[in-house]
C-alpha cells in the first residue's frame, strides 16, 4: 500500500495570520539591523516568510542560514546531528534572531544558542514555527511560538520526512 497523504494540521491561512502576528511581537524586540539565522533545511520557508513580514513592519534583517540536519529517514529523533556552523555573517556583538521550524527534544536549539553565544552573540532571541512540548528532554523554550502542537510527525511547510513533502504550503500529520 501507498503510504497515505498527509493529513492538513494546520493550513494557509492560518499560517499567514499566525506569521504576521509573530513579526509583531518580535519587531519590538529587534533592533533595524538583526541578523536572522535559519536553521536548514526544515526552517527555510518560514525564514522566508517570517522576514517578509518583519520587513513590512520596518526591520531590514540581514539573513544567514545554518545547516543541522538529523533525524535522516526515521520519524523519531535518534539525536544524531549533522554539523555545520559556519554561516556567512559576522556575529559577534550583533543580535541575532535564530530560527527553526520545530522544537521537538530540544537538543538542537540548545546545541545551536550555546554555540552562537560562544561566538560572541550580544542578544540572542529564538522563534520556532511549531513546538511540541510533551516531547523535550532538554529544559529550554523558545522566545517566540508559532504553534505548539501533540505529539506526532508532521510535514510541509519546509519539513520533511525523508526529503519529502518540503514544498506543501500547509502543515501536515503524517499517519503513524
Ligand atoms: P530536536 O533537536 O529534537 O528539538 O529536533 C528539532 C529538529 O528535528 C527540527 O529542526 C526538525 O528538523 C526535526 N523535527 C522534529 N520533529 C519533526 C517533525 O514532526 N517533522 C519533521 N521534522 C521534525
Ligand atoms: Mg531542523
């Protein structure tokens, strides 16, 4: 059997509304210049997203991408991550606005904030499109939230299951 489609958790319009509200919380908090940091693959769409609408609202970050890949095929995290810290952006002394796509164990945003702040990052604030809470097992929160959500797999949006489903404009559940 075909594995089945995902299933729309959270759609379009949701998405956009939740996107603007979250720019306005955090553009207060941002100097004019922040340099915005998305973490790939999984963050590359609301990176996108997530800086038009700061921009509309007066922010002109600079933008630079990490890359931090796990999880590979599987579905639940095996802690294994690959590593590859060296964006393009000075660092040192500037704020920076770091983004994922999913807070899940909260390995991952705890590895990446130690290591910007050893870089030398004055101000350091944090935005995930989605959390699951019930999943963590390192005591850390995001600054800002798009969503928190249950326990399950989820996809589109720019996260994946084994390379797939990035380019859905909704999110997605994925079927056990
Ligand atoms: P953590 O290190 O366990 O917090 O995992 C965070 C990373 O795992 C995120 O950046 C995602 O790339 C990936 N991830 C966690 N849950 C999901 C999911 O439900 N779908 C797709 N990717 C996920
Ligand atoms: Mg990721």
């Amino acid at each position: 059997m075909p594995p089945s489609p995902p299933t729309v958790l959270l759609n379009q319009r949701q998405i956009a509304q939740r996107i603007e509200e979250m720019a306005q919380e955090l553009a207060p908090q941002l100097t004019e210049e922040p340099v915005v940091v998305g973490l790939l693959k999984g963050a590359f769409v609301f990176t996108a997203d997530l800086v038009r609408a700061l921009s509309a609202l007066g922010v002109k970050p600079l933008v630079d991408f990490l890359w931090v890949a796990s999880y590979g095929q599987a579905t639940t995290s095996p802690g294994v991550l690959q590593w590859h810290m060296e964006g393009h952006q000075p660092l040192q002394g500037r704020q920076v606005l770091l983004l994922d796509d999913i807070l899940d164990s909260g390995n991952t945003l705890k590895r990446v904030t130690d290591s910007l702040k050893e870089k030398g990052v004055s101000h350091l604030l944090t935005a995930v499109m989605l959390d699951k809470p019930s999943r963590r097992s390192v005591p850390i929160q995001a600054d800002c939230v798009g969503f928190c959500i249950p326990d399950g797999f989820v996809v589109g949006y720019g996260m994946d299951h084994g390379e797939r489903h990035r380019q859905l404009p909704f999110i997605g559940l994925l079927e056990p």
